[in-house]
C-alpha cells in the first residue's frame, strides 16, 4: 500500500483529502470534484490496476454537515489489493458518476440514489432501481419515518387498551 499512497500524493495530491490505514486497510478521503480522475488513474495505472468496483454505498451523518458520505469499496485482482474510497456530500448535492470508469457503478450508484437521495451527475440512467418509481423519500436515510409516510387513521378497534 506504500506505492499506493506515494503515486496518489504525486498524481493526485490536489484531489486527496486525507489517507487512513488501519488494520491493512486504506481508506482515501477524495475530493467529490476530483472522484472520476482519482477513479480513472487507479483504474488505468499499470501498476495499480483497481480494476474491480466490488461496491458503493451511502452514509448518512444526521446532523453533521456535511451530511452524506460515499464509500467506494474496490479491488487490484493482479495486485489482490482492496482500497476504499470515500466523498463527503453536503445535502442536495451530487457527486459525479464513475460509471465511466467501472460500468459495474452503474447499478450501485442508483441504488444509493434510490435509498439516500444521493444523485450521481453524469450518470446514464439515474432513477429508481429497488422501489417504486412514486415512491416518497428514500428508506436509510437516518429521518426517514420508521413506518413510511402512511397518514395513520385510528378507529377503536386499533387501540390496545
């Protein structure tokens, strides 16, 4: 992981926030602007080679700004090397899509739009892909009413006592 850390401070030293390793594990904080370049050089770099997006996920920090964060986990096959990628994203902001990059982000990107409200600008097809296309709100988000936003209708028969 040490080459890791020293060509991503040489390339992409503007876009690196921050790099925490612990436990073997490195994380990299990115820039949100900067996430498809520092996406397409681990990709396209001989020596690197992430050539296997094995997910993306969402992260709500409920009263914290900024609010959301995106996890990009991925994988080195020829250097069998795991990294993970994060962006922090202000509410009703968008991070750009690395569909580009991995085509496999297509689908995980939708799906942290569908659960997080969390858009992916650049992304080819960014609706819906786990629940209905009129559904309200978005299911993990920390505020997200544990019963749904069903108005509740009481008649005696539904009270406990």
């Amino acid at each position: 992981m040490n080459n890791l850390t020293e060509k991503l401070k040489e390339k992409c030293s503007d876009a690196v926030l921050e790099v925490k390793t612990c436990r073997n594990e490195t994380t990299v904080l990115v820039n949100p602007g900067d996430i498809v370049n520092v996406c397409r050089f681990l990709h396209d770099d001989e020596d690197l080679a992430y050539d296997y997006i094995s997910g993306i996920s969402g992260v709500d920090y409920l009263g914290k700004e900024p609010r959301f964060a995106v996890v990009y986990h991925v994988y080195s096959m020829k250097n069998k090397n795991r990294l993970t990628l994060k962006v922090l994203v202000p509410e009703n902001h968008s991070v750009p899509s690395v569909s580009s990059v991995w085509r496999g982000a297509n689908w995980f990107e939708r799906e942290v739009f569908d659960m997080y409200g969390i858009k992916f600008s650049g992304h080819p097809a960014m609706k819906r892909i786990l629940m209905p296309d009129d559904w309200t709100g978005y299911p993990l988000r920390k505020d997200y009413p544990l019963k749904g936003f069903i108005p509740a209708k009481w008649t005696k028969q539904d009270r406990p006592w």
